[in-house]
C-alpha cells in the first residue's frame, strides 16, 4: 500500500475522510467482527435502517433489517473477514416498494488487535446512475448544438438572410431609410435594444467561449422570432438590435416578449457543464415614442435600462407621446 506524505497526520485524516463521505451523501457504520454489533454509523446510514444514530448501537442488522437483507449483508461481512483485504460487493434492497441499488465497500479495522472492527461504506448507486446519464446527455446536447452551428454556416451561402447580423453601420443605414419612409408614407416601425443580463460575471466564471456561445444563441433566436423584413444588428459583445418594420409598439413588444422566453429557456453546454442566460430589451416605436430617430434612440436606451433596473430578464416599454406629452 502508498505510504502517507509524513506532512499528513493520520490522527486528522479519519475524521477528514469521515466527513468528505458524509457530504458526498455516503453511508458509514462500524461494526464488532466478533459480534456483528453496530459500534457507530453517521447519519445516512441512521436514515437508510430507519432509526435514530442512539438506536443502532448494540444492535446486529438482523435486529434492524428484514432477515432476507440481513443474512445477505451478514455474508458479505464474513467475506470481507475472510480476505482480510478491501473488499467491494452490490446488494439490492426493497425499500417502500421500489428496489435500491447499493455499492459497498469493507475493511477490517485492527486485524491483529484483541477487538477488531468492520468498515464499511455504502453508495447509492442510483445517483452515480443518474449523474452519469446526466453528463451523457449534456454531452449530446453540445455535440448536437456544434453540428447545429454547421449547419447554420452552409446555409448561410444559400438563404438570402445571411446568419451574420449586420454590424452597427449597416443597422443605421437601414434605420435611417425606415425613418423616412415612414415619414413619407406616415406609417410606424419599432426600434427594439437588447442587452444579454450579466455576461461580464458569465465570462468570469466561465470564460470567453461561454460569452461567444451566448451571442451566439441570441442571434440564432433573434432570426427564429422576427421576419425576414425585420434587420437585426449586433452593437457589442452583450448589445444587440432590432427595426422591426411597418409594426408598432404593442405588436413589437409582444415579439419581443416571445424572444426573452426563448432566451431564458434556452440551454446551453460547454466543456459538459450546462448554463443558461436571459436578456433584458427596450421598444420605442416611431412616432409614438418620438418623431425623430436621435429621440427614438434615446428613448429606446431608456427603457432598455428601466428593465435592466428593475433586475433584468424583462421588456420595457418606452413612453408613448400623447399631444406633445409623455405618458407610460
């Protein structure tokens, strides 16, 4: 066996080990070889048998199980015994009509003393079963959301929205030319700012590739929720941007709503481990909100940063001008 670094103390490493199975919701007993006798157990262990941690000393399982799971438990102790090394068996128990599947590990403790004592450590192996299935499927998921961002870059060459948002001077662009057109013919549009909630702690705690797989989503479930009418910009790495055009503020608030659902269902997986993001959005339409497009920006910040305020994951609505006042 690997001997012990000297700089650990093995009076502190018991009651370390103890603790580190207790969190990792493990059961521990110890019990006298000579009798089968519980000398002590931790709380998991207390719960699985059904009675209190003071209850269970001085009694044998075959005082605390049905005699079936005893005389199961009672043999895999005396083959543990009998090896006299670390032994490893499953058993399978019904508990409240379901069946439970459990790990178990033993060692004898002081062999070669007048008293010695049988270790033994308990696992659901459920959990191990649930966790492992767990990661299967976050594995899935990020393999499918890679081939997905294939996919999205093939079509891209064919479809005639390109996938790309269109960078901020473009956006203006057309912004501009929805303003006069609307002035022309009188008609509305909407202008609708973005902001993903908290991506400077994500990135913290995750990384920049977590940030890009983030913007990334966010553009994919912009064009999944406007038309291809509508132009969407990306302004910065949390900032986004859509002119929704010809429709005005209720209708616009209403797709836009759709889209903070979708935000905030969405699930994400990098490096097997799973996260999510929401986002907070502004509307101003033209000219309910305002009758020119310095105006509307302005009003459309404004509400971006009422939602934002008021703790994020929400869409605010900008003030609507009614004769020349403002009511929300």
């Amino acid at each position: 066996m690997t001997q012990l670094p000297p700089s650990i103390a093995q009076d502190e490493l018991a009651p370390a080990l103890l603790a580190s199975m207790q969190a990792s919701g493990a059961m521990v007993s110890i019990k006298e070889v000579s009798s089968g006798r519980y000398l002590w157990a931790n709380a998991a262990m207390g719960g699985f048998l059904g009675h209190a941690l003071d209850a269970l000393t001085g009694r044998t399982d075959l005082d605390l199980m049905p005699k079936a799971d005893a005389a199961v438990v009672r043999a895999a102790d005396q083959r543990a015994l009998a090896t006299g090394q670390l032994s490893a068996d499953t058993h399978h128990f019904e508990r409240g009509g379901h069946q439970v599947e459990l790990l178990s590990w033993r060692v004898v403790l002081g062999a070669d003393g007048p008293a010695p004592q049988l270790l033994t450590v308990w696992r659901n192996d459920a959990q191990a079963g649930l966790e492992q299935r767990l990661q299967q499927a976050l594995a899935q998921i990020e393999r499918q959301q890679t081939a997905l961002d294939q996919v999205r870059q093939q079509q891209s060459q064919t479809q005639d929205r390109p996938t790309e948002l269109f960078r901020r001077e473009h956006f203006e662009d057309q912004l501009r030319r929805e303003a006069a057109l609307a002035q022309r013919e009188g008609r509305e549009f909407a202008l609708v700012l973005l902001a993903v909630d908290r991506l400077d702690q994500l990135q913290q705690q995750r990384g920049p590739a977590a940030a890009a797989r983030v913007a990334d989503s966010v553009s994919h479930l912009m064009r999944g929720n406007t038309r291809a009418m509508d132009v969407l910009s990306q302004l910065g790495p949390d900032r986004f941007a859509i002119l929704f055009s010809g429709i005005g503020l209720a209708t616009a608030h209403a797709r836009v709503e759709q889209l903070r659902r979708a935000c905030a269902s969405e699930v994400l997986v990098l490096d097997g481990e799973s996260f999510g993001f929401e986002i907070s959005a502004g509307v101003a339409s033209f000219p309910h909100s305002a009758d020119s497009l310095s105006a509307l920006s302005q009003a459309a910040i404004r509400a971006l940063n009422d939602a934002r305020q008021r703790g994020g994951n929400r869409v605010a609505l900008a003030s609507i001008q009614l004769g020349g006042l403002t009511a929300r």
